[in-house]
C-alpha cells in the first residue's frame, strides 16, 4: 500500500513539473514576442562655432613659371642644372649642337657665293673708276659713288658669310653676345622639371612650331593653389574670401591663402559642371613647397560662432518642417522614455552640427539615435 501511494505521488510530481515547464515556455515565449520599448540616447544643445566649408581639390603651381626653350634646333650636348636646383637670371641652362636646315643653309651658301660674285665685279668697277679719276676723265662724285658700291658688296659678303656662320655653329663674330646654342634662364627660381638628357634631339621655337621645352624653372616662393569646384558650390564664394589649403604630401601642414579668381565659365569634368579656381598661397619660412603636389582648399562659406547647436540626428522633418523630441520623462527611466515634439528654427550645418535659431535652450534633454 505505502509503495502504491509512493508511485502515485511520484507521478503526481512528475505531472506537475511538466506542466510548469509548458507554461514557463509559453510564458517566456510570449515575453519574447512582445515589443521592446524604444530607447534613444539623450542630447543637450551646447555652444560651438559652426563653419560651412566648402571644399576644392587641385594643384600647388607657382605663380612664375617659365618653360626654357631652344632658339635653334640640334642636339642637347650639355645640361648644367638638374630637378630642385636654383637660378638666376642668365644662368646657362645647357649647350646645343647645331643641326643646320639643309634648306636654310644652301641658300645661305648661295647668298655667300653670289655675294662673292657682285664683290669681284664692284671691285673691277672701283677701280677702274679711280684710275680714270686719276686721269681727270670723270668727276669726284661719280668714283665716290663707285667706292659706295665697293664697300656696300663688302658688307654685303661679310653678312652672308655670318648668316652661314649662324646656321651651323648657332652664331658669328658679329653677334659674339649672342649665342643660339645657349640656353640661359630666364628668371630667377628653381627647376621645376628637365625632360630632355644629354643627346635629345630638340626644336627651336619659331613663328611655327613652340620648340621643344629644355627645363621649367619656377619662383616657388610666390606659389597658388589652382582647382576646381562644384557649381552647386560657387555661387557661395567671394574673392578675397580665406582659405585652408592642405597638402596631400604634408598632411600635417595648413596653408592660409585668399581667393584671387574665380572662373566665369565651367567645364564638364566626368559628367558634373565645374568651375576653375585660384588662390594666393602663403608659405611659412622653413616649409619646402614643390609645384605640382596635390591639396584640398577648405574655404568658409559661412560662420556662426558660439552659436546654439545640437547632433543633426536630433533633427526630425514632418512635412518639411523641422522639429526635437525634448525628454518629460524622468532620465533615469530608460524603459519608459516620454518625448514631446518642439518645432525649431535652423542655421547653418557643417554636417555633424546644426545651429538651433529658436525653439529649445542648453538646459534641454532631448532625444537622438534610437540605442
């Protein structure tokens, strides 16, 4: 009989258990399913100085570059500067060697042969007018203008001979202070770039054709920034305006400059419209600036200093006005956040921060992103 009861008893237990199993599965199943509360974390207005930038990317150039040109062509026989290397003003650059036209210089040839030919025939006519002035068989005047021919059929070789002297060595002994195969700075500065080596073949510039570039030498203590910027963007900017130009090589280097251009006319660049621009770029002694490198100018559009400002994603728009939750509820409470809605009057934004104009003050709580 007491093993009987204890059985039972022993499945009564058993039934007991199992039914609270079921009910505490269901019971946690259905905590489960019910929606959480919404929990956002807690913002408050405070004081900041807002800046609208925007943003250009470009180029460091200097203002004074020149690119060094021959004046003849022929072959770079010497080269006495390389890259990063100072000049002045007439510094020599490099020596050519002449590759005369053969063109130029047979025509130069005939010009020295037929020169020769008027000289021999002149000099018959010289002085066979002297001899009959000597005679008293023709005036003065007429054997002093023989002696003008004379010497003008002289002049008229010598010339000739230098033209042929120009055309193969680059220069004569008339023009010994000019020398074509020399090319000499221009300026004062630094070279920037020296795309030819000793034995290149080069150009010389003329009304036809540019001629091949020996060096770019640039005066990189007046330097500009020059680049471009989107057109949603420059209808903001004025010249004069301050700018921060950030260098791509010396990230931690910040340059001041001003606007000096900003382009009347854009240009497609991959499919959007941009506008050139360029500012004046001031550089601190002891900072190595090269031409070329690459920088973002950051220019302030617009400022509000120590203004009123709270986290964007405070901001709510509901038919397109803009409005804050302020928290009723007591902060402590978490699980149980309470929001009233507050139309606000909005400044300007720098993307992470926006100017409260009206509607809430630094003493606020009010709600941000949902945690």
């Amino acid at each position: 009989m007491n093993m009987k009861n204890s059985k039972n008893i022993f499945k009564k237990a058993l039934w007991i258990l199992l039914v609270c199993f079921v009910g505490y599965t269901f019971y946690f199943l259905w905590v489960q399913s019910q929606p959480k509360p919404d929990v956002y974390e807690l913002l408050t207005p405070e004081q900041r100085t807002i800046q609208q930038i925007c943003v250009a990317t470009g180029t460091i150039e200097a203002r004074e570059q020149v690119d060094l040109k021959p004046q003849v062509t022929g072959t770079i026989s010497e080269l006495r500067v390389k890259v990063g290397d100072k000049v002045n003003k007439g510094d020599l650059v490099a020596v050519l060697k002449v590759i005369p036209d053969m063109s130029q210089l047979n025509d130069a040839q005939s010009k020295v042969e037929s020169a020769r030919i008027t000289l021999e025939e002149t000099e018959r006519e010289a002085r066979r007018s002297q001899a009959l002035f000597d005679k008293g068989v023709v005036s003065q005047e007429e054997n002093e203008s023989k002696q003008s021919e004379l010497a003008k059929a002289e002049e008229a070789l010598i010339a000739a001979q230098y033209a042929v002297d120009v055309i193969t060595k680059g220069s004569s002994k008339r023009s010994a202070t000019v020398n074509t195969t020399e090319v000499r700075s221009t300026m004062d500065g630094i070279v920037l770039n020296v795309p030819v080596k000793v034995g290149t073949s080069v150009s010389g510039s003329s009304l036809f054709s540019e001629g091949t570039t020996i060096a770019t030498v640039g005066n990189m203590s007046n330097i500009v920034f020059k680049g471009n910027i989107d057109e949603t963007s420059v209808d903001q900017l004025r010249l004069g305006m301050e700018t921060k130009v950030t260098i791509g090589a010396k990230p931690d280097e910040s340059l001041t400059a001003n606007l000096e251009y900003i382009a009347p006319v854009g240009t497609d660049q991959n499919g959007a419209k941009v506008f050139e621009i360029s500012a004046g770029v001031s550089v601190p002694n002891g900072i190595n600036i090269r031409s070329g490198y690459s920088a973002n100018a950051d220019i302030v559009v617009a400022e509000a200093k120590d203004a009123l400002a709270v986290d964007e994603s405070a901001i709510v728009f509901e038919d397109q006005k803009p409005y804050v939750y302020q928290l009723t509820s007591k902060e402590s409470n978490e699980e149980k956040q309470q929001f009233k809605r507050i139309p606000v009057e909005l400044g300007i934004s720098d993307g992470l921060f926006v100017v409260i104009k009206s509607g809430v003050d630094k003493n606020m709580k009010l709600r941000g992103r949902k945690k």
